[in-house]
C-alpha cells in the first residue's frame, strides 16, 4: 500500500516502531530486517561513548532514531536530556518521557505539555509519551507536539489494551497521528490498535521476551500491516442483535 507515516515531515514505510530497554543486537536485528522497523527509540544513557560496545554501532544508517529523555522527572530536564542527544548526533527527533513514579512508570502529563512546547520551539520533531487523556493530547497538540503516544497499559505489562476506549477517543478526536506505546504484548493486540485506527504501534518487551525473537518481530509485523490494511478499507458492519443468513434461506434442495 502506498500509505506512508509521515512524522515531522518524513515519510516511513513502517508503522512498526521498536521501543527501548531491554535491548541486545539480536532484538534490533529481528526488528529490522523481520520486523521493518525504521524508527528505533533510543535512551541517551545507551548511546554512552565508552571503548566498549556501542548500541548505535548496531542500528542501521537507514533507521531513525528516536531519543527518549528516560530518567526526566520534570521538563527542565527533559529538555536538557533532549537537546544533549541532538548535540550527540542523534537528530531533531525525541520522545518525551517524564515520569515521578516509579511504581508504575505513569507519564506526568503537565511536565510533559510543558516540556514539549519548549522543544518544539527549538525545533525539534517531539512526539510524547503520555496517560490518554483528551483534554492533554488537545493541549500537546497546541503545543507543537508531532504526534501523541498514549500508554495501552504500563510499561513492560504486555497487559494490551487496557486504555482501549480512551485510546479510540483520541483517534477520534484529536488530528494528529496517534501512536500506541507500552504495554502491547501480542500481534493480535497490535493488529486491534490499527483497526482501530491508530497511526503506528511501538513495542519491545512482548518481542524482546518472545521465545524466537525474530519470528515474534515478523508477527508483529504482519499484524500491524493487516490492522492498517482493515482499517482503511473499512470494517464489516455489526449487528446489535439476532443473525443475518449469509446464505439464501430459499431454493433448498429436495
């Protein structure tokens, strides 16, 4: 299908986006070259430039990546975190994270606003991580944001959709693509957030703890292009109540 995702003015074949942790060249590789993956999120914390192994010596020159600002508490230091990954080559891309608890790893959605307005005024392409709420995605969307990332559950859970109808009411609402973050722990979950439609779909620990890591990215895969595929052309209807013949109820043969 020529339907490209277009963020901050680029188009990427991929609606699939490999998230960060857990990381090891195995995971990125099946990302890639099973998964398709063109963007890759990435904590500065990783891309260290010590003499021993490098995460960026491993992710292709065609890929993208997505600096996050993991380990901000509040948007001073998100921004700080942001523009010292664009001074270490890493680009005008940067997922915003900013997160006080760490029990649960919830997104302090007003820290976030915040940050991200100052971000996009320097010009970088910011796409947010945030708790699904309408009135926030409204406000990060004035503020410049690129793209909203709601959580479908906590991070690492693989729990799904458990944000499912607040996720539909930002599809439905807000004009920006909506990219569903954390918590996704299966193909078939990822293929519901499309069909639902939502623009892209990122995941890491339902892949990186798979027990066959590049057939588990291929899966993932497949399931996000067949969502997309369903949801463009245009779910079936449902019926509310009783059946309807898919077969004549006359002409029976005797």
């Amino acid at each position: 299908m020529n339907d490209p995702l277009i963020l901050g003015g680029r188009e990427f074949g991929s609606r699939f986006i490999l998230g960060s942790g857990k990381y090891n060249m195995n995971l990125i590789k099946a990302a890639v070259e099973q998964g398709g993956a063109e963007i890759i999120t990435l904590a500065l914390r990783r891309a260290n430039t010590q003499e021993s192994e490098n995460i960026l010596d491993h992710i292709p020159e065609h890929v993208t990546l997505l600096p996050n600002t993991s380990g901000a508490r509040n948007a001073e230091e998100a921004v700080r975190i942001a523009k010292l990954s664009r001074a270490m080559g890493c680009g005008d891309f940067v997922k915003v994270e900013i997160m006080r608890d760490a029990k649960y790893l919830f997104p302090d959605n007003q820290e976030t606003v915040k940050a991200t307005e100052i971000l996009a005024n320097e010009g970088f392409v910011v796409l947010p991580y945030m708790n699904p709420d309408l009135n926030v995605a409204r406000d990060l969307q004035s503020a410049g944001a690129a793209a909203v990332m709601p959580l479908a559950a906590p991070i690492g859970s693989n729990k799904g959709l458990a944000t499912r109808e607040m996720i539909q009411i930002l599809i439905d609402e807000i004009d920006l693509p909506i990219i569903v973050d954390a918590g996704i722990g299966k193909p078939s979950q990822a293929c519901e957030a499309m069909e639902m439609g939502a623009a892209a779909v990122m995941a890491n620990t339902a892949i990186a703890t798979a027990g066959n890591i590049p057939d588990m990215a291929s899966a993932f895969k497949l399931a996000i292009e067949a969502g997309r595929k369903a949801y463009l052309t245009g779910m079936g209807r449902v019926l509310a109540r009783g059946g309807s013949a898919s077969d004549p109820l006359t002409g029976f043969l005797r």
